[in-house]
C-alpha cells in the first residue's frame, strides 16, 4: 500500500534550479519575499479550458510488465475526460504513433491534442505549472522548479515541462524561489490548504526554508491566507507523502480523508493521525471541517506489481461537469467510494474507472493530470 519507489538516476543531474528574485544557496542569505506579486489559484471545480497529460512510461522508470498497462490507462483516462473538456498530450516523438493508434476511434465530445515533447514521466500534477492568476487578473503558470522529488528520479526532460506548457498555453511566467509539486498542496479556493511537512519542509526540496517562509512565499503564489499542516512521512515514497493522497477538499467546510486498514501498512497510523489533526482544524474564515472519511479498498490487482500501489479514492479529478475516479476491484469499498464521491458531487457526472497500472507505479488519475482554467 505504499506509493512510488525511489528510481534513482544513473547519472548526477544538475539539481533543483532556484529561479526568480533569489538565487542564492546559502541559508544565510536573506530569502527576499516581497518581490513575488500576489497572485491566486482557483480551486480544481472551477471551470477549466483544457487538462494536460503526457502519454509515456520510459523503461528506465517503469517496469516492462507495467508498460503497456500504463499506455492503456492513460488513454482510457484522456478519453474519459475527453468527453467533458479538451485534452493535450504531451508525447515523446517515438511513442507518437502508438498514442494515435490506441486513441483511433475515440470520437470524444472535445478534442484531444497530441503534442510532441520529451517527458520522463506521465506525473503531470507535478511536472507541470501550477496555473493562477495574477495581481492584474491574466493567468499565469508557477514553475515550482521540479526537481524528481528530491533527485530521487531521473528528470532531465520533466524539469523543462512547466516553461513549456506555460509558453503553450500563451500564460505570463512565475518563477518561485520555492522546489515543489502539484500534488503537495490542496487548497479550498477561499484561502485554505493542506500539506505534508515531510515532503515541502524538506532538505531534498527546500533546505533554506524554514516553515515561516515557506508559508509567506506560498500564501502569496496561491492567494490563500492559512495552511494546515499534516505530519507526513519521509522517506516511505518517492513523493515524502504527498497530500493528495491523503486529503482533499470536496468544498468549502468539508474535506475527504483517506483510512487504511491494513494493520502492516505505515499508512495505518498516518491516515489515522490525518483524520485527528483535520478533526480539530478550522479553515481560514474560522470554522471547523467537515471530515468525511473514505476507506482504502482491502484488495487490489496486483498483476503490475504490489510495492508501491496507490491504492486509494482520494486521487479523484474535477473536471468539467464530471469526477473521475478510480476502481480497484474491492466491489464494497469501490461502491462506498463512488458514493461518497456522488453525494459530495450532487451537479456532476462521477466516473469510476480501472486504472491498476498507473496506480502500480504509485499515484493516481490525479496524479497524472493537471488542469488548465479558463482564465
């Protein structure tokens, strides 16, 4: 029940890039804040112009049992989405035709664009910007300088993947002093969010952070006013526990909280810890959450392999008009789930599909797609 294994590189990459007002590696050196305009981002119901994913699973990250599953999956997934909002894909050149191939036939409701670019990985929540909008009200990509979570990942080519969606997506550019990734933050979109200390308060990230600048810089490139801070785990997966594996707000007030069950499992403890700490917080106007617990299924496939299975509900995405979220073969637990998910989503279509290769490699549909707003 763990999540993605660390892959190490064979080579020694350059490391985390800092960009924008401060370049400097010394924890000495005052961190200069107040040069990064305030901006805001939407919470992921909001309406959204397109979704971005990648088509790939490289062989020197994935196993060969996996490929071809994670190929499938992924299609299936951009086809699902394709029927409520427009797709683009980034492909790597030589796996362009197999995409066209398994995408023939799709005739989805919105298009579906197909884009060549390099990628390592398809971890698109957190390879790709992070889209707000800016003091003067345009959108705008951050680049949180990814860095294979802590050079735990070969990246080379996922590194370049934030600049060059931004510069597709005709967006203004905010480079942040901080390292980080999409799935580490989840935010209410009136000024609430959560995150793990293990994975951003972290040497493998942010070493010259400490929790208080980290939280200004944060809170002015996301608009949100308090953060609630979930212990976490390091270590245990390539992400150091990312969030969104473990909570998620449905909406305002209400928040959704994975448990396990399985008594081995080092998520036993965290997801109960998780469900107390959310139990006694209250968001940024004051009130207490909501906490609506969804239990991890107690069965899955384990055919693509088992180590680092993300085997759990709260890796959901909003899209237009639907949620689409995962199955896993555990009928009782997939169908409280779906329920939980329906009745915290009464106005959209709730899509539950199976894909066990993705999950294989530790994440979730969330984990692999990251969503573009209107404006």
């Amino acid at each position: 029940m763990t999540r993605r294994d660390f892959i190490f590189s064979t080579t020694i990459l350059s490391g985390s890039f800092i960009l924008g007002c401060n370049s400097s590696n010394s924890s000495n050196d005052k961190i200069d804040l107040y040069k990064i305009n305030p901006s805001t981002m939407q919470e992921e119901s909001e309406k959204h112009k397109r979704t971005w994913m990648s088509f790939v699973a490289n062989d020197y990250i994935w196993e060969s049992r996996q490929i071809p599953e994670v190929k499938k999956n992924l299609v299936l997934l951009a086809k699902t989405i394709a029927k409520y909002e427009p797709i683009s894909i980034l492909v790597n050149p030589n796996d362009k035709n197999e995409a066209m191939e398994l995408l023939n036939g799709s005739n989805s409701t919105f298009p579906i664009e197909l884009i060549e670019f390099r990628v390592d990985d398809l971890w698109f929540r957190d390879t790709a910007p992070t889209f707000v909008t800016d003091r003067d009200g345009k959108k705008a990509g951050i680049n949180f300088n990814f860095n294979g979570w802590g050079e735990k990942q070969e990246h080379t080519y996922d590194s370049r993947v934030a600049d060059f969606i931004i510069k597709k997506s005709a967006s203004k550019t905010i480079n942040s002093n901080l390292v980080l990734e999409g799935g580490s933050f989840e935010i209410d979109g009136i000024g609430t969010a959560i995150l793990t200390e293990s994975s951003v308060l972290n040497s493998n990230r942010n070493p010259n952070f400490n929790k208080k600048q980290f939280e200004e810089e944060l809170k002015l490139l996301l608009g949100i006013k308090k953060i609630i801070w979930l212990k976490g785990v390091k270590g245990k997966d390539i992400t150091d526990a990312h969030v969104d594996f473990y909570a998620r707000f449905s909406k305002v007030g209400t928040v959704l909280v994975s448990r396990e069950n399985y008594t081995k499992s080092y998520d036993y403890d965290i997801t109960r810890e998780n469900i107390e700490i959310l139990q006694n917080s209250t968001d940024a106007e004051g009130n207490p959450l909501e906490v609506i617990v969804i239990d991890n299924p107690d069965t899955f496939n384990e055919s693509f392999g088992y180590k680092d299975f993300a085997s759990g509900y709260i890796g959901y995405y909003v899209c237009n008009n639907a949620v689409i979220m995962q199955k896993f073969g555990d009928k009782v637990a997939d169908q409280n789930a779906f329920n939980i998910i329906q009745n915290q989503f009464p106005d959209r279509v709730v899509e539950q599909i199976s894909t066990d290769g993705i999950a294989s490699g530790g994440g979730s549909i969330h984990c692999s797609t990251q969503q573009e707003p209107m404006a």
